[in-house]
C-alpha cells in the first residue's frame, strides 16, 4: 500500500520478468534518462511478484532494495566495508534465488568502498553474480552506464541491458489519471480532468529540460500544494480584523492592569464587535472555498509559470488591453517607424492568443537601418513591455564572432576543449530562463557559421549545446539588426517593408533587398519573419525625441525637488542642433548634455536654484539660457512642459 500504482509499463514489467526467468545472465539493468520511471517499473514489478502475478519460477520471491549508501556509512577500519556487503551476498546466497537485489544508481557499486589495494563492491558482487547465485536488477541513466558500466566488461557481461524510453503524452494523462487519488487523498483537493491533460501537454511543451512523466507528476503536485495552501491562507481583509482583535484584547488587559474599568470595558465591546464581523466574514470565506477545492487548467499554467516565466494561462482583461494598445505602449520609448511596431506587436499577440506555431520562435525579424533611427531601441522597448524589465533582453554583439572558432563562445565548447563545463553564452541565458527577448546586434558582422547555427533555431526553434543538451527558443523573439544597403535609404524617409513601398522607394529597395542577398544565404533570408526597413528620421520625430530625452532629465532632477520645462523654442533649436541624418538621434543625446545637462550642473552647484524652484530652459541669442519660473511670469511664458 505504499508504492504507488504503476501504470503503462507492462511492457518493461514483462521483459524484467523474462529476463529474470533465464538460465544464466538473469539480472536486467533498467537504462533510461532521469525521471522516466525507472525505478517505479521496480516498484511494479515487487508488487506483482506480492500478489503472485508472475511466472511460477518467481513466486514467493522478494524484491529487496540495497542501500549503498548506508553499508559505506560508518565504516572506519578497511575491510568493515567489505565485511557488511559479504554478509549481505552470505544472506542473499542461504535465501536460495528467493531474494531478488534492487540496487538503483547501480554505477556507484563501481568504485563504492575502494581503498588503496581493496576491492570495490562490483568486484564483490561479479563471482555470486556469475555463478547465478545472486540475481540482481539494476537502474542507471545511460550517460552513467556508459561511462562506469560498459568499461568494466566482466561487469557488463553479467547484466542484460532494458531501455526505457521516455512515455508519449497520453501514456503521461493516462500515468496522471491513476495517480490521481494518491494526490487528491494527500493534498485534500480534486483534480479535473482537463487539468491532468493540460498538465502533460504543457509540461511537454514547455519544460523541455526535464523528462515525462516526472515533469508532469511534479506539476500536479505542486499545482495542488499551491491550491491547499492558498485555501488555509486567510485573505487580507481577514488578516487585518484579526490583528485588530488581538490589538485590542492586549489594550484591554493593559487597561485592566491600570484599573482603568471604564476603558478596558469600551475596548472589550469594541473587541466582541469586530470578533462579530470577523466570524461572520470567516465562515462565508470558508464556505465560498469549499467550492474551489478543484485544481483546474489556470492553477497548471501559473505553476508552469513559475517555473519558466513563460504565461500560458488564459489572459485576463487588463492583459487583453494592454496587448490590443501595444503600439501605444511601444510609442511612448519608439517615435516613428510605425511598421516595424506593428509588426513586432503582431508577432507577440499572435503567440499570447494560441495561432503562433508551436514548432517556431516567437518571431524572427532583420531590421535595417541607418544608425541611431531605433533598432535596438525597439528591441529594448519590446523587453520592457513584455516582461516589465529591459533586463529580459539577451544582446548579442556579432562583431565579436568574426573568427569561426568564435562561435562555440554563442553555443558552448565542444568536450575536450577549455570551458566546456560553463556552457554558451546564448544557449545558458535561454536555458535558465527561455522566455526573453534576443538581440543580435550587427548580425552581417558575424561569421557565416554562425548564420548556419542560427537557421536552426529559426526553423524548429531548439539548438543543441556542447554538452548536448536540447536548448528551446519556441517562447523567444529574435531581433538581428543590420545596416546593409542603409546608403540607399532615402533621406526623408518612409519606413516599410521589402516590397511594400511607394514606387518612387521600390528601386531603393531592390538595391538593399540586392545587398541583403549579396551578404546572407537565400535559405537564412528565407526563414525570417520579416524583414523591416527603418527609414531617417525627420525634424519633427527629433523634436519629439527632444521631449522624451527631457523627460529622462526631469525625472533625475525631481530626485532634487526640481522641476524643469522646456519652451517650444528650446525644443526647437536642440532639435536641429542635434539633427544629423546620418547619425539618427545619438547626437542629440550629445546636444543635450553639452546644451542643457552640463550648464545646468554648474547652475545648480552654484546655488542659483533651490528645491522647489521649476527651470524654464530657453533660447535667446542663439544660447541656451536657465530662468527661475516665477508665479506672475509664468502664464505669459510660451512654454512646452516635458
């Protein structure tokens, strides 16, 4: 009754069994990855042997587990080690076959207890095991049974090797369902149905780091320890009216100590009160919660989250409004280039709604630009509104993989050379968190090898390391910028996609479309989502670039007590003195801090404003000049509040 029912694997249950039933060889090792259920096809095997579901040969027998660990533990003296396990084989051998030995992790017999001269315990266990004496079942991985296992031949030998693969899906829901009244019966909640297909589904979409059915098991279990504890977690309303009761109980009893009657008896009415409403809120609480002791899809889907960041639970409103207004939200950090954020806000409400597929990235963009028109800016922008943190942002600079052995630095060292332990760059950021935004910033700059490693992940969204783990970019959106063909840009600049612009651009176009396959392989062209032109900026998006720079300024002086506006004027003339189509809108970031930021500092230093004041920074002369706005003044000053 304390191992759980094992269901599914009677196939590897029946080949055990054959196995055991042989002649000579009659010890199977169970090989598979970590958390396919190994160890439980021992559990399922020791319970059909219990209840005499077997061949005749192994009726009546006992599976029994030996405890490595607890044999090695205490033993001081040589030879102690080696004296505990040969009285274990002595039992083993008097039992006459009715014992069968379950040892799991059987790599550690391999080594286990060796002293200098000594024997280890596979050495110990290879004549009783030869003989036919000892039967014994083995589970290992098949990293392990490779590495200690198969170079020991004369061990090898000696066991029949039974692979386990990892179940398919509905093998999981069905494991799931016969799990089910174990978990229920522990955690005091139900599972709906919908919930353990949802719980298999998702866990195998999403937690690929891991193997079925383990994965799906320990999503139940969590989402149903999650449930349990938000059931007996008093809601916060009801918090705060006990904390008050037990304010006013310690009032009292003060009040009582100070033989203040008259107080202590209004504290005590005060008390029975709110104890009242207390138990009243309590006891509709409670019984609104007997209702929801159903572990259903969402509770899956917050714990997938909180395991990978990825949300996969149905959207609430405010998040559907903020998907439908994420061009809004975009614009407030990206000014023009409105085809390129509506199509980055496509690719992401494609994926949040369900229609993306599932086998891809997110999505997959090129933009092309002149520098400083806001390519990287918009990736940054799409961080923050994805995942409220810039930091979300994985940016890669490819001019730092022009040599081909560059690349194993992105992916991760083959075995055998130095910092293949550590990992790649990319492949352990999208491991330890796989829901992200990925910049690779110039990406023509990069060696073409690289390019093959990235058409891989473009088209079926998974990448293998050096240490050959299966890395998942299907919950990443790819940015690569680049500025191939931007001489061909025109100046005044209408922003679009590859063939989708005015007829007077088409030609331009066709030159950057000519550059662009000049430089990449039409079959990693082919496999981007979209390929987004950024044209120049104009005089007007630089003046509202003017505003937004302003607004970072202002934010940092309020810290101070400081308000600071800008006239139209001033906006005006930093606009032009910082317009530069060939640079974009980095040389404002320039204007402003010679203009307005370090004449300002020197203002403030010197004491020619205190908290409190608002700074109206104009223009007179041609020169940026700081006033102290003043009550009378201020409704006749033109002005542009930042």
């Amino acid at each position: 009754g304390k191992l759980d029912p094992v269901i599914g694997r009677d196939t590897e249950i029946m080949r055990l069994i054959q196995i055991l039933s042989r002649r000579t060889k009659n010890n199977p090792v169970l090989i598979g990855e970590a958390g396919v259920g190994k160890t439980a096809i021992v559990e399922g095997l020791s319970q059909k042997v219990a209840t005499n579901d077997v061949p005749e040969i192994l009726m009546g027998k006992k599976v029994v587990s030996l405890d490595l660990g607890a044999m090695i533990a205490g033993s001081r003296f040589r030879g102690e080690f080696e004296e505990r396990l040969k009285a274990a084989i002595e039992e083993i051998q008097r039992s006459e076959g009715e014992i069968i030995l379950f040892i799991d992790e059987l790599h550690t017999v391999v080594g286990a207890g060796a002293a200098q001269g000594a024997m280890d315990a596979s050495n110990m266990l290879k004549p009783a095991l030869s003989r036919g004496e000892l039967q014994c079942i083995g589970a290992t991985t098949l990293d392990e049974y490779h590495k200690h296992i198969e170079k020991d031949a004369a061990l090898e030998r000696r066991f029949a090797p039974v692979y386990v693969d990892e179940p398919s899906v509905d093998d999981t829901i069905e494991m799931l369902r016969g799990l089910r009244d174990r978990y229920e019966a522990h955690h005091k909640v139900t599972f709906s149905d919908e919930a353990l297909i949802q719980a298999a589904k998702l866990s195998a979409r999403y937690v690929t780091d891991r193997r079925l059915p383990d994965k799906a098991i320990d999503l139940i279990d969590e989402a149903a320890a999650k449930l349990r504890v938000a059931l007996y977690s008093l809601p916060d309303d009801l918090k705060a009216l006990k904390t008050e009761i037990d304010r006013l109980l310690k009032e009292e009893e003060q009040a009582g100590v100070e033989r203040d009657y008259e107080r202590a008896a209004r504290m005590k009415s005060e008390r029975l009160r709110i104890e009242d409403e207390f138990n009243s809120k309590r006891d509709l609480w409670e019984q609104e919660h007997k209702l929801d002791e159903v572990v259903d899809i969402n509770d899956i889907a917050e714990v997938i989250n909180q395991w990978t960041g990825i949300p996969v639970s149905q959207m609430m409103e405010d998040e559907k409004d903020k998907l439908l207004q994420m061009e809004g939200r975009l614009h407030e950090r990206m000014i023009g280039q409105e085809k390129a954020v509506a199509a980055v806000a496509d690719a992401i409400r494609r994926a949040r709604s369900g229609l993306k597929d599932p086998r891809r990235p997110i999505g997959s963009f090129i933009f092309i630009g002149p520098s400083g028109v806001g390519k990287t800016e918009l990736a940054k922008a799409l961080a923050e509104f994805m995942f409220d943190d810039e930091e979300a942002l994985v940016r890669i600079d490819m001019s730092e993989y022009r040599e081909q052995h560059n690349v194993s630095r992105l992916f991760g060292a083959p075995p055998g050379y130095v910092g293949y332990e550590e990992g790649g760059q990319l492949t352990e950021a999208v491991r330890r968190r796989p829901y992200r935004v990925i910049l690779f910033d110039e990406v023509e700059k990069a060696h073409p090898e690289v390019w093959n490693a990235l058409m891989q992940i473009l088209d079926d969204g998974r990448l293998t390391d050096g240490q050959g783990r299966v890395v998942d970019f299907r919950n990443t959106v790819l940015i690569m910028t680049s500025n191939l063909g931007t001489e061909y840009i025109n100046k005044s600049g209408t922003l679009g996609f590859l063939g989708s612009m005015e007829d007077g651009d088409k030609s331009n176009l066709e030159k950057i479309e000519k550059a662009l396959k000049g430089t990449f392989r039409p079959e990693f062209l082919n496999r981007i989502d979209e390929t987004i032109v950024f044209s120049s900026l104009t005089k007007e998006d630089m003046q509202k670039i003017v505003v937004l720079q302003a607004e970072d300024i202002r934010s940092r002086l309020s810290e101070h007590g400081l308000q600071v506006e800008l006239t139209e004027a001033a906006t005006e003339w930093l606009a032009s003195e910082g317009f530069d189509p060939a640079f974009g809108a980095r040389p404002l970031k320039r204007a402003l801090q010679k203009h307005v930021e370090s004449p300002l500092s020197i203002s403030l230093l010197s004491g020619d404003f205190v908290p409190g004041d608002t700074v109206i920074v104009d223009i007179e002369d041609g020169k940026v000049v700081f006033m102290k706005k003043e009550p009378s003044k201020s409704k006749k000053m033109d002005k542009a509040e930042v």
